[in-house]
C-alpha cells in the first residue's frame, strides 16, 4: 500500500509537466514560422490593422519582409474584411492609415488581387513590408507568402525612388 502512495504523490508531481506540452496545433505553427524566418520573414505580434490610433493590444501576426535600401516615411495599411478605412481603388480592400496610393493598374494589383484569403492586411512601415495572415493553412503557404511579400516589395521600392 506504501508504494501505491509513493506512486501516487510522484504522478501528481509529474502531471503538471505533460500539461506543458506542445499541441499539435502549436507544433504546426512552430513548422511555419521555422520555415518563414529561414526564408528571411520576421513574424511579429501586431494591432489590429484597423486598429484606432489609442488601441494599442497586440492582436494578430504580420509577417514582414525588410527593405532592402529605403524605407519609406509614412505607414500604410491596406485592409479587406472590414468596414473602417476609406476606399481603395482595388475591390474589396480599404486603407485605414496613410494617403491612399493608387493601385489599380500596377504590379502590385495583380500580386493583392492574388493574395490569400487568409491574408487580411498589407502593411508598409520603416521595418518593411508585411502581410497579416492568420496562418491557417500549413508551411506550404510559406513560400506564397514569400512571393507575395518580395513583389511588393520589389512594388514599392521601385514607387518610392
């Protein structure tokens, strides 16, 4: 009956360290952003895109890609799935900061237009360009994403200069 305690009070000490396992869930995002930041993305925490100016809660995960020699002045934010912002000329997605910049008819039309559905924002800051993705699908994606954020870039560097 001794050892059946012993045994007892070991498992309870030991329980809690299976609770601190990894899901499988938590496993499959660790595999993507492995793979983004090899790629050269940073993953960071950020606000909301259609965040107000005094909301300051670090709400979802933008995927960004630095500049390679300028970065520009001001932050835009071009957003789709909601209502606050103002029109861009692309369907379907608003800006919610910065001046609008017209997109229709340029490469980086073609490079939203194509952009995931899970893809629910196009942020450009001083750090670079970045995409707000709620990484749903896999480390397939990966590669997309990186296309997508290196076309852009490629975009804006060229519209900046």
């Amino acid at each position: 009956m001794a050892w059946l305690t012993v045994l007892f009070i070991i498992l309870m000490a030991v329980s809690p360290i299976f609770w601190m396992r990894n899901t499988p869930g938590q496993n499959r995002l660790e595999k993507v952003r492995a793979r983004a930041r090899s790629n050269g993305i940073s993953i960071v925490l950020h606000k909301r895109p259609d965040a107000r100016e005094k909301e300051t809660r670090l709400a979802v995960v933008c995927y960004k890609l630095p500049w390679r020699a300028i970065s520009p002045k001001n932050n835009w934010v071009l957003h789709r799935n909601i209502n606050r912002g103002w029109k861009s000329d692309l369907r379907g997605w608003q800006w919610s900061s910065g001046d609008a910049i017209k997109l229709r008819g340029t490469d980086a039309e073609s490079v939203i237009d194509t952009m995931p559905h899970t893809v629910t924002a196009v942020i450009l800051d001083r750090q670079g360009v970045g995409l707000i993705w709620n990484e749903v699908e896999g480390e397939e994606m990966v590669p997309l994403i990186l296309e997508k954020l290196q076309s852009l870039r490629s975009f804006f560097e060229k519209t900046f200069l």
